[in-house]
C-alpha cells in the first residue's frame, strides 16, 4: 500500500481495522482525551470497523463509573465496534468480568464481517473458557482479537484452523510474532495514549485486511515523543500525516514472558542472549547453558558484561523480577548479578523496574530504577553501599505516576566526582560519590517536552535512556541531560530553555 493513501477511504475489497490498546481510562480527563483521540483517528482514517484490545480502564471500579458512558461516546463516533476483556477491566473477579460482558458483549463472540470472521475472546478471565472458544469458531481467514499476548503453542494452533491475525495488546510495547509456516502474525501493539516501554509512540493502529494478507501501519497520536529514546523499529520515518509503517521482529519466539527486545551481548567467542526470563550462553555458536531465574514482565534492559579482580560478571535489568513465593512491590528485585562463566546467580538488587543497564565504576555498580531509587553496591559482594530516593518532597508512587517510568523513563546514572541522576518530573540531583549525601538539588531544571506524551501525568515529561558527557580543557567533567549542562565539579548548570 501507498502511504498517500492511507488516510482515505477504506479500498474496495479490503476490511480496515481500527484498533486501540491499553487505554486505561481512570477519570474524567482521561475519558474525554480517549473520545477525542479516537474520533479524531476515525474521522481521518476511516476504519470499518474499531478494536479495543482491553483494558480501556485502569480497574473495574473505572470500568463501572464509566462503562456506559465510553460505550455511548464511541457509538457516536462510529457504527461497529469490538471491546475486548483486560485483567484491569474486571481485575480477575467473577463479577468483574460479568459486570463487562454485560456491557460489552463483544468480549466474547464471532461475527462475520465484511467477509471476515471476527473472533474475540476472553483471555484473562479463565472461567469464560476464552482459548476454547477462539479455537471453536476460527476458521479461515479469520482475525482473532483479545487482551494478552498468546504463546507460540497457540497461535500455531489457531493458524491451523485459519487465523491470518491475532491482535492483542497488554504487553505495553509492540511486538510481531509469526506462527510456524508464516500463514498467521500475532501483532502485540503499545498504549493507545501514553506509549510503549521501548519509546514506542502512544498511537492507534490502521490494518489492512484482503484476501492477500494484510498491511499494518502505526498512526502515532499527536503527543510528542520524549526526547532520547532509540527507537527499536526498523526504517522508521516521521511523517506530516504521523503514519509510520512498521514490522519488526523480536529475537526469540514462543512464550511471551521471554520475548527478547534488544540484541544479544557479545565478547570474542563467547555471546550471551536473553534476560533474567531466560539466559543463553554460548561459546563458539555452541550452546553452553541456559537458565531462568524467575518470571519478569518483560527483558528490556540490555546486557552488561563486567570484570573485576579476575572474575566476570553479568549484570542484567529488566521490568520487574519477581521472587518465588513473592508478592508486592517488595519483593520486585529488578536489578540480577550473576557469573558469566556458569550463570550462577551471586545477588539480585532491591530496585523497582531496570530499562537501562547501571554504571560500573572502581567496582562499584550505580543504578537507577523506576521508583527514583538510586543506589550504590560493591559488584563482588553484592552489598549496598548507599542508596537515596531522588525525589524533592515525599510523595506517594501512585500507578498513575509510573505509568510515565512503568520502566522505561530511567535515566542511567551518571559518575564523575559525584552521581548524577535525574527523575521523570525533570529533578536534577548529585550525591557525594563515597557516601550518598546529597550534594546538589536542582528541582525542575531540565527541560521537558512543550507537550507531555504522557497524559496519565501531564506534570512529568523528562524520559532519556542516554546522558551526554564532555571533558573540559580544565580537566573538569560535563554531564548534559536533554541539553541541560552541569558540571561535575562545582555543580554550576546551564539551563536548556527549549528543546525541539
């Protein structure tokens, strides 16, 4: 398809899809941004028919204030709509879930559409038999839709019955994931309004459905994407009409838990592959190992390789590592140390949420999470050295707020004579190298983006995964933060007024 036509008229013999992910209304002002982005995607693009892929609300007290009042304002919008089930729409419980088919009755069905079978299922609410009834009803050339993403198994066996498309969302981040013989893509899209874990733009999809396959195109909102983040899809370009086409791969298939979003670590003969989920190690392309060390949410954080006094680490973060047995905030020890040589784990760190990997310096790991922790360890022994909270006033961390980090808005810590880090409401803060002590406090100094890309929390807009460093001819280091200048020494800064 040509871009210049995207944006008319649906073409003859085609089926346009519409389709919306993780909306996540939770008040007013996010219901009536929902409406008016939606209304504005289908009045420009002209979709057949629209999908929500689940969780258009935060939890089912959300759904149940404002329920009804999503379902009248997009019928107004458009004629034929599919709202599928999310874990937050109901949260898991029997009546949440019924209190939704109610409501939205397309949860759960098969229509014939435009010479497609349309199958929705419920996933997340085991009771509703979801996975049986899909299988049932998929026949072929059928489009198959629900919340979370489903596992190789699953989709191989849904393409044997049929399916060309799986669409789901849940995941916050975009994925494409073929079943065996390439007759069927499961396509995994990011947040319709706040945008995906690896910098994805918030945005809306457009698929192209005939009886030759289908073309998917990302038609990004306007909200302007943070600054700094590197974009994990391949040949992308930024349009005047926002259309961005995009069909990446990740490096593993299978289960979704262990879907891999960056390459895999490389050092002479030996290559490393894979997260805390699920490690590989290999050594002259043979397979030497390969371990779990628990259940993430997703690998997001590259490997680091580390060797100190002879011994080789690798240091892997992700979002979030969960303990056997763990439940809580608590227990989500984001940060894992182990051997290189045989995988053993030696430590796992109290750190909410790794997107980036941490600073190694003098043996001394400095990492940065999404809860605005920063601390300091000894990378042989795994102790805490230090370790601050990089915040101006105690506040509460309310989903809403993390949900701008959800961590992927960390900044790497920076280390010269001090530690620099910076937080999310773009706080700039430098603590004394050997104890921690805060030494410098800048609220609100670097700059942020003229228009948030996170309506969830307008107020917060700094989101970088990279810091720029300079050596000055008087020996002094200069760390920049989204064109914010501070010099390690002195602590002296220059304000950036605006960035593009």
């Amino acid at each position: 398809m040509k871009i210049e036509n995207v944006a008319s008229a649906s073409l003859k013999g085609k089926l346009r899809l519409g389709c919306a992910a993780d909306i996540h209304i939770h008040d007013d002002a996010t219901l009536r941004e929902a409406v008016a982005l939606l209304g504005k995607f289908i009045d420009d693009y002209r979709p057949d028919l629209m999908i929500c892929l689940g969780d258009s609300f935060d939890d089912n007290g959300f759904f149940r204030k404002y329920g009804n009042e999503f379902k009248r304002q997009c019928r107004e919008l458009h004629s034929h709509w599919v709202f599928c089930y999310g874990n937050h729409d109901g949260e898991g419980r029997d009546d949440g879930y019924d209190s939704y088919f109610r409501t939205f009755p397309s949860a759960q069905q098969q229509i014939e559409f435009k010479g497609h079978r349309i199958v929705s299922f419920a996933d997340m609410y085991a009771p509703a038999g979801g996975r049986e009834f899909a299988l049932e009803n998929t026949a072929p050339g059928a489009i198959v839709c629900c919340h979370a993403n489903q596992p190789q198994k699953y989709i191989d066996q849904l393409a044997v019955k049929g399916a060309i498309l799986i669409l789901n969302g849940h995941k916050h981040y975009f994925h494409v994931q073929r079943c065996g013989n390439g007759t069927c893509e499961q396509l995994t899209l990011p947040p319709f309004r706040f945008g995906g874990m690896n910098g994805e733009a918030a945005g809306c999809a457009i698929i192209d459905v005939d009886k030759n396959g289908s073309v998917f195109h990302w038609i990004r909102n306007r909200l302007s994407a943070f600054p700094g983040n590197r974009k994990i899809w391949r040949n992308q370009t930024d349009r005047e009409d926002l259309l961005t086409p995009l069909l990446p791969d990740s490096h593993f298939s299978g289960d979704p838990d262990r879907w891999l979003l960056f390459p895999p670590l490389e050092n002479g003969n030996r290559k490393w592959e894979g997260g805390p989920s699920w490690l590989r190690a290999y050594e002259n392309g043979e397979l030497l190992w390969e371990k779990s060390y628990g259940r993430t949410w997703v690998d997001n954080c590259p490997l680091l390789w580390h060797r100190r006094q002879g011994r080789e680490y690798l240091i892997m973060g992700t979002t979030w590592l969960k303990n056997a047995g763990g439940s809580g905030a608590k227990d989500l020890n984001s940060l894992l140390v182990v051997d290189a040589a045989t995988g053993t784990e030696l430590y796992r760190l109290p750190i909410v949420g790794m997107s980036v990997p941490p600073t190694i310096a003098d043996g001394v790991i400095y990492a940065a999470g999404q809860w605005r922790e920063i601390m300091a360890v000894d990378l042989p022994t795994g102790k805490i050295l230090w370790r601050q909270r990089s915040q101006t006033v105690p506040d509460t961390f309310s989903w809403y707020d993390n949900r701008t980090g959800g961590g992927w808005s960390v900044c790497p810590a920076a280390v010269g004579k001090h530690v620099w880090t910076v937080n999310s409401r773009g706080d700039l803060f430098g603590y004394r190298r050997q104890t921690g002590e805060p030494a410098f406090i800048y609220p609100g100094i670097i700059p942020l983006n003229a228009v948030p890309s996170c309506p969830y929390a307008p107020h917060l807009g700094f989101c970088s995964r990279e810091y720029g460093r300079e050596l000055t001819a008087a020996g002094d280091m200069i760390f920049t933060f989204n064109g914010c200048s501070v010099n390690d020494t002195t602590g002296q800064y220059r304000y950036a007024e605006t960035v593009s």
